[in-house]
C-alpha cells in the first residue's frame, strides 16, 4: 500500500494525494483493505494524514521511520480450516417421489363408488 501511495509522490509539495477509489483500482483490493492498510500505516508512522472533507486526503511519507524489515514484526494468521462435505446420509425415512410412481401420470383416473367413501 506504501508503494501504490508513493505512486502518486509530488515532487514539488512533497504531496500524496490519491483517493481511497483510486487505490483499490490500482491495487485490485478490496476498499476496506485498502482502509485497514491506509490506517495500519499511520499507526506504524509511516504516513501521515491530512483529511479535507469532501475534498481530499494528502498523505505524508514519512520513511525514515520504517524500521530494517528484518526488525518489523509480522503478522501472524491462524491457518485457513478447509470446509469438506462429509458423506451423504440418506435420510431415515423416504417417501417417493413422483417421478418413481408406476403407470403414466397422464392417464386419467376414475374412482369407484367404494374408492370415494374411503
């Protein structure tokens, strides 16, 4: 994120001004990585921030205060738990399904006199 916000370095002010839209289209993250990356900077004091509302934000590089990356601390994540469909249990109990009846569902049917009492 430091890299794709130096992108945007104005020689002159010493200025970098891209927008939040502007990063995750450069760097194909989601915005709210690209806000947790912006915020994790500033509270590593690498940069800083200057938020006109509604205008801009002008961030400050401050590089001097990167430590050697052998002195900065990693992130460390707990492995991602793989999600496998168990086997498949054929329910306890099965009713058919039309599809299984005999004879053709066209036909039409009539009732006796006996069949429609019950």
């Amino acid at each position: 994120m430091l890299l794709a916000i130096s992108d945007h370095w104005n020689e002159k002010t010493s200025e970098c001004f891209p927008s939040i839209d502007t990063l995750v289209a450069e760097t194909g993250l989601d915005e709210r990585t690209v806000q947790r990356a912006v915020r994790d900077l500033v509270a590593f004091g690498a940069v800083t921030r200057d938020v006109e509302l509604g205008v801009r934000t002008v961030y400050h590089l401050h590089l001097e205060a990167l430590p050697p990356a052998e002195e900065r601390p990693k992130k460390v994540r707990p492995p991602r738990q793989r999600v496998t469909p168990g086997p498949v249990t054929p329910p306890a109990e099965s009713h058919p399904t039309p599809g299984s009846l005999t004879g053709d569902p066209r036909q039409r049917v009539t009732l006796t006199g006996q069949e429609r009492s019950s």
